[in-house]
C-alpha cells in the first residue's frame, strides 16, 4: 500500500464518520420533535456504511491481488428507524390526544450519546492514522537529506 492509497482509506472513514456524527446530533436535537414536515413525530435516522473499492492505480499479480483487498468505507444508505413511536403523558402539549398523550421519536439519548462517542474514536483514530502515514513520509524524505 502507498502513501496515496493509505491517506485515501483514511479519508473514506473520516468522512463517513463524520456523516455518522451529524445524523447522530440531528436525532438527538430532534429527541422531542412532535411535528415535522412529513407529519408526525421525527423519525430517527440511521448511517449504512458498506466498504468501498480504494483505487490503487495498475498493479501487477501479487502486489495487485494484495491492494484489491484494501478497503475504504462509505456511507451508502440512510434509513429512518423503523420503530414506532413512544406515548408520553403532556396534557398541556398542543399535540396531545384526547387523553392528553402526545407521540414522541424513540429516541434513546443515552445510546445516541454512546454512538457519537464510538463515532468520535472512529475519527480520532483515522486522524491518528493519517499523521502517522505523514510522518513516515516525512522521515523517508529526510533520509535523503
């Protein structure tokens, strides 16, 4: 693998990441959205990621097979949850039923925080993935100072 094809790897996951952390802060800024264009509740949004051919340029035999098995990763889908809603007690709410329930995202905060946290190390560690590749590729230039 050369210094391109790593940094494009890394690439790929830094933005799938990222792609994974905005849907994650819309679900947890829409946790009590009542009302949406759509009509209803907000529905939580959830990344596919799947992997993604890396181009590596014209290879020959081993060196070729070795690089088609390298990896990046995209975000391919995104899919509103499929779960229904939750029923929480707001006689107040302008949107209550007749027995004064109101429908709510489920939207479990705790878990959304715990996927951002994930997503986050997933970030730090591409980023960390990234300096390394450009370190080495700087000390390869040195030694020919």
């Amino acid at each position: 693998m050369d210094f391109l094809t790593s940094l494009q790897v890394s690439a790929s996951a830094l933005e799938a990441q990222r792609m994974k952390m905005n849907l994650i802060a819309s679900n947890l800024a829409n946790a009590e959205t009542t009302k949406t264009a759509e009509g209803g509740p907000y529905k939580k949004k959830i990344p596919i990621l799947a992997e993604k051919n890396i181009q590596t340029g014209d290879r020959r035999n081993f060196k070729k097979t070795l690089e088609e098995s390298i990896k990046g990763v995209e975000v391919v889908a995104v899919v509103k949850d499929g779960k229904n809603f939750k029923m929480k007690y707001d006689p107040g709410n302008p949107d209550a039923d007749s027995n004064g329930f109101v429908k709510v995202p489920d939207i479990n905060v705790m878990e959304e925080m715990v996927k951002l946290l994930s997503a986050t190390r997933a970030y730090e560690a591409n980023v960390t993935a990234i300096n390394a590749a450009k370190n080495m590729a700087q000390k390869a230039l040195d030694i020919g100072k």
